[in-house]
C-alpha cells in the first residue's frame, strides 16, 4: 500500500513579542508525550523509509564497503597512567568497546607501550568494563566518564541509556571486580578523583546547564554529597578537573564570552575552592599548573590583550590582578590564534592554528628554567595534529595523533629530548587502501563583501575536471569550531562513485581565528550563510559541478545553515541533507526555560529583550522564512531525545516545507531512541551513515547500487 506523503494538522498558534505576531501552525508538535505527535512522528518514518526504499541496495552496499574497510577486531595504543597501561579493545561482531589495563613491566622500558595481539587477552590483562555487556537490552547505550583513581584501585564511570545526556554514577573495585553501593543518579559528564575517598562530578539544571559541582565520599549515601560549587547566572556553565600534576582541583566556570577558574589543593578536598582572578565580563581565560625553579606557577591563556589569546605566567602563589602582571611567553598575533597550553613537568606544549590549520609547538624545561618554543612540522599541506593521551607529569614523551583527508590516523610517540617521532600504531585501512589514489586541496573563493573563505577539496585523483561532477558541499559555523581535516572510512564510498567532497569553512567557525568567529556570530550571523552561497557559486561557475549535481550536507548548526541556505540559495543545489538542524532558532531562544537556551544569547543574540536582535533573527530563521518557491529536495534526521536540538525544529520545518513550497520532495527520519549523537552502537552508526550517504549520493549522481 502507498503511503502519501503525511499532511501535519495546522493549529493555529500565535508567538507574540516585541509587538510582533508570528503564526505558528506547527507548534503543537512540541507535545513530546502526546500521542497524536507520535504518531506523526512514525507516519513521516514510514513515509521516509518508502520514499527511499528504492535506495535499498545502495545503501546495503555502502554499510558492507564501510565495514570491509574496518579492522573489526582492533585495539587502541596502550596509554601509561600511574603502574598501569590502559587501552581499548573492539571486537568483530559487537558494537561497544572494551576497555582493558595491563601492569606496566619495569623490566622493560616504562614508556614504550607493550606490544599486545590485538585478538586474544594479553597475560595479566584485566577487563575493566565491558561496554557492550552495559548496553545489553537497551536500544541506546552511552559512556559519559571512565575514571581510574591514582593507584588504579577504583573506577569511576557512568552511563546513559536514554540519549538525554544524563548520566548514572558508579564506582569498581577493580581489586575485587565488585561495585560498591554507592550509585549517583543524574549526573553530568566527567567525574574526577581526589586520591581513593572522595570523588567531584557536576549536575545540570531544568535547562540542561551544568550549573553545579558537587563532592561524593566513597561508602556514603548520594543523598550526603556536599555540593560545593553553584553558578546561579544561567549563562555560564560549570567544570571540574585535576591538574595532570595531580596537585590541584580546577573548577572552570565559562559563558561564551567570559571565565573564571577556582583551585583546590588536591590534598585537602573538603578545603574550599579559591578564585584565581574573579570574572570580568568578556574576558576569557584558562590556567594550567607548571613547575619552574622547583617553585608552583600558573600558566594563563587569556583574550585580555586581543582576540587571539596569549600566553603568560605568574607564581601561584601571588593574586593575579592585571593581565598585564603576567610575564609573557607568547605575545598576541593577529594572525595566530593561540588554542592552549599543556604543561608537564619537563616540556610545555602550546596549541594555536595558523592558516586555517591546527599546529603545535613544544618547549623544553631544562631543571624547571623555560626555554623557547619549537613547531612539530610535517608534509602535508591538510592535516591535523592533536596531543592527546598524555596523562603522567613526568613523562620524557608525547603522544600524539596525526591524521589528513587522505591519511589514516596515525599514533606516534614524541621523544622531547630527541625530538624523535615513534610511529606507534596506523589505521589500517583493509581492501588495499592507497592514498595516492586520492587528493586534496585548498581553495579560497571571495565572499561578497570580499573575505576569503578557505574551501577543502577531497576528490579521487583520476577524476576527470575536464566537465563536471558531482559535489558535496558541507559546512558548519558556529561557536568557533573548525572542521579539521581528518581521515574518513565513510567517506571513500562517496568518493569512489566519483563525487567531490568540499567543505566550506564559513565565517562563524574558528578556522581562521577569533575573528573569523565574530563575523559570523550575532548580528553578523547572515555572514556565515551568504559565505556558503558564495562557495556553491564558485563551484558552479567554474563548471565544477552543475546545480542538478550539487548537494549540501550539515548538521545541529550546521542544519540552521541548510535551512537558511535552503530559503536564501535554494536554487543552487539539488538536496540538501539536515542533521539535527537548528532550523527553528528564534522560537527556541525566545524560550528561557527550554534546555540550554540562555547560554546561547551570547552566540546568536538575546531575542528576548532586544528588539535588533529579534527583527535580526527573523530574517534568517529557516522556519519563519520558508516561502512559496520551489526547494531542493530536503532529508532532516533527527532523534526524539535530543536535549541540544529538540525533535520539534525539523518536525515543524519539514511540516511548513511539505505546505508551502511548490516544489521539492521533504522526507522527515526521526531516531526513536537516541540523542543529539544519533543512534549509538558502531554497527547502527555505519548503518545511518549509509542510509544518508545513500540518499546524498543518489540525488547527484542517480545511482541506486
């Protein structure tokens, strides 16, 4: 039986503000627990999954090139913390991991990792949690912290099965095998350990704000836990973390604009926490702990001298007042956008993008006296470089992570002394993977009001340029993130049946900067959705591609760019897919008491109390924009336990879609259990990556198989 395609029931219902009536038709999709909202939700399922049945063999092939390219039975690189070797173990035929520890054998060299067959138990290996015997009768299953306390005696860990990102706390014994009766419910991510008796996470509020931290004492009812840190301005959200020296507790207060960090000694958790320097409205800093001259010091990124940060040092033991006190160890650049600092007891590391690309730089201690900063360098002109994994102060190396568009991840050791890089492990790609069969490249096309907007370029390198061909154009910008270039097993299908992969790295992300932000946040926000048309044009005139092979692929911030493209520059593409989009924001921010909603004044603006802004985001909002014209044809995916971006904004815009335009096809998929991340599980994921590849793929290019 043919289902037509579902006509949503038009409520009528109107949003007053600032004297502005908005009639919103569609609202009554909000009733989460109603029936009537279900079963819309499953009628636009069904109708979706019959509209791309056709895509059937499409995308059973794709899953099956996806998993013959994944090693199934794999493991990490074990990573030294305290005695032991910690590492993670994935195992053909199931979808979560396993995490595993071994005794560090001083024997051997204590810092190279032991060399363990990745199919059976190494002697002595000991399971810490199973994931998949956790997930076991759920249809979602997530890990929010794995902690392991210093002498590796208790872990830490908490788990979510609904998809709303909150979380139940327990504790191992792992010298035993036995969990303790301590079990914390609602619990945010993270947990951090204050030696074996007493353990820090945070809550959230109604709104889904991490707005607390609080104590636990091993042996002790949750009802006794002491919350010792509260932030009433709902702007801000609250963290909680040890230094790598394993001498303080940091809690990190932050809005999008503003921070404040408070410290502890380690040794005297129930002491209370300090303020390093008290917030000052759009100052942004953060404080790591170093050792110099056998003396405490704090080392302070901060935006007080510029948007781009620097990085200065004091002693712990004074006040830090000005920003101007700190003695400087890199000045601000207008043209270097310092991300961090990380210290050991040996070596300081400083993170920073420069040129639209992540970079690193290390400086040696010699007996705690500071020296200068040197580059980590490589080939490539794409690529990325992350230090990570790198729990213990004293270690002489650096683990590291290298990866590119065409170049599977790879895991070296960095010798500081030597500066010798050990190739530790590479992704092994099966099925005879060659790099040299693909490439990728940069391109700059000019905004219209004349930025330069770098654009990423994956394609096969026997691609014929010569006409044109079929693009996926994707983006994001927002909140300063970058989309770095990285390695994708996915990926390779789409490549394979001959399409360009491009992503266009608009204003509002981070890649160029704190100002390559600003222009695309705010009341600049408009920036980030023309720079995307300004890219899709450049293809298109450059007879890259032609609008009926031209796709546009984002997602949560990414889908309001989709939608807002839809509306503006609809006419240059021939679909577009949304994932989790943001495609209703000025009703959601318009309403305080939804989840996370007042911390994001600060990104997009306060429609609430200002007229500007709310004229503002009415021009762009995709919902209140949707007009009767022609649309490409439109996938939203969504999942109904999202807490970041509810269910309610694609239903409703897929809804107003399917009655207003006057041509298009709009298809709706909703995940019935699952979160912002989508589903969870290895195998389900490759299976809706291949579902909306399949459909990207077969609307520029036509293929069914």
């Amino acid at each position: 039986m043919t289902i037509n395609a579902p006509i949503a029931a038009q409520k009528p219902h109107t949003r007053s503000h600032h004297g502005i009536d908005f009639n919103d038709n569609y609202e009554w999709l909000r009733e989460k627990e109603s029936p009537e909202t279900i079963a819309y939700l499953e009628e636009e399922n069904a109708y979706t999954e019959q509209e791309t049945s056709n895509l059937a063999e499409l995308k059973e092939n794709i899953f099956q090139e996806i998993k013959s390219r994944v090693k199934e039975t794999d493991m990490s690189v074990p990573t030294r913390a305290g005695d032991f070797w910690y590492y993670g173990r994935s195992v053909e035929g199931k979808s979560y991991g396993i995490s595993c520890r071994l005794a560090v054998d001083e024997e051997h060299d204590p810092w190279v990792p032991p060399v363990i067959d990745e199919a059976e138990a190494a002697p002595g290996e000991q399971v810490l949690l199973d994931l998949n015997e956790l997930a076991e009768g759920h249809d979602f299953f997530a890990l929010g912290a794995s902690s392991v306390t210093t002498s590796g005696r208790y872990l830490a860990y908490s788990v979510d099965t609904a998809g709303d990102e909150r979380f139940t706390l327990r504790i191992k014994d792992l010298d035993t095998g036995e969990l303790l009766p301590d079990v914390i419910e609602d619990v945010y991510y993270g947990a951090t350990w204050a030696g074996e008796e007493y353990l820090f996470y945070q809550r959230v509020d109604d709104a889904w704000r991490s707005d607390s931290v609080w104590r636990h004492r091993i042996g002790t009812d949750a009802s006794e836990d002491v919350r010792v840190f509260h932030e009433a301005d709902e702007r801000y959200n609250v963290g909680v973390g040890g230094t790598r020296s394993e001498k303080y507790l940091m809690i990190e207060v932050a809005s999008k604009v503003t921070s404040e960090v408070w410290v502890l000694e380690q040794d005297n958790p129930t002491g209370e926490f300090r303020v390093i320097r008290p917030r000052e409205e759009g100052i942004e800093y953060v404080v790591e702990h170093a050792v110099l001259e056998d003396k405490d010091a704090w080392l302070v990124t901060h935006n007080a001298h510029g948007p781009n940060f620097e990085l200065g040092w004091m002693w712990a033991e004074d006040q830090l007042g000005n920003f101007g006190d700190l003695t400087v160890l890199v000045e601000h650049n207008d043209d270097v956008r310092l991300e961090g600092a990380d210290t050991f007891r040996d070596q300081i590391v400083i993170a920073y993008r420069k040129d639209a690309i992540s970079r690193a730089a290390i400086m040696k201690l010699n007996d705690g006296h500071l020296g200068s900063f040197e580059e980590l360098s490589f080939d490539e002109e794409l690529y990325s470089l992350g230090i990570a994994g790198n729990p213990e102060w004293d270690a002489p190396v650096l683990r590291m992570s290298y990866t590119s568009f065409i170049t599977p991840n790879k895991v070296y050791d960095y010798v500081v002394a030597t500066g010798e890089k050990r190739l530790l492990k590479e992704q092994e790609v099966l099925g005879g993977y060659n790099p040299d069969d693909y490439q990728a490249h940069r391109v700059w096309v000019k905004a219209k009001d004349g930025a330069e907007i770098p654009v990423s370029v994956i394609h096969r390198a026997d691609l014929d340029f010569s006409k044109p061909n079929p693009t996926l154009l994707y983006g994001y910008g927002a909140y300063e993130i970058s989309i770095d270039p990285g390695f994708s097993v996915a990926r390779l299908s789409m490549l394979d049946r001959g399409m360009i992969f491009a992503i266009a790295h608009v204003r509002g992300g981070g890649e160029m900067g704190r100002g390559w932000y600003e222009n695309g946040k705010m009341l600049k926000k408009r920036n980030t959705f023309t720079d995307f048309i300004a890219v899709a044009d450049f293809f298109l005139a450059d007879n890259i591609t032609t609008r009926d092979m031209l796709v546009a692929d984002g997602g949560s911030a990414g889908g309001l760019l989709m939608g807002a493209v839809a509306n503006m520059g609809g006419d240059r593409f021939k679909a577009i897919e949304a994932n989790v989009p943001f495609v209703d924001p000025l009703t959601s921010i318009l309403m305080p008491e939804l989840p996370l909603t007042v911390p994001e004044w600060e990104e997009w603006g306060n429609p609430y109390a200002d007229p500007q802004v709310y004229h503002y985001m009415a021009s762009y909002a995709p919902y209140e924009n949707i007009e009767a014209k022609p649309y490409p044809n439109i996938l939203a995916v969504t999942s109904i336990n999202d807490t970041r971006v509810l269910y309610v904004e694609p239903a409703k815009w897929i809804a107003k879609l399917r009655a207003t335009a006057t041509d298009g096809k709009f298809l709706l998929k909703t995940e019935m259990a699952a979160g912002h991340g989508g589903v969870s599980g290895r195998y389900e994921k490759w299976h809706q990556t291949a579902f909306e590849y399949a459909w990207l793929i077969n609307q520029a290019t036509g293929l069914e198989a």
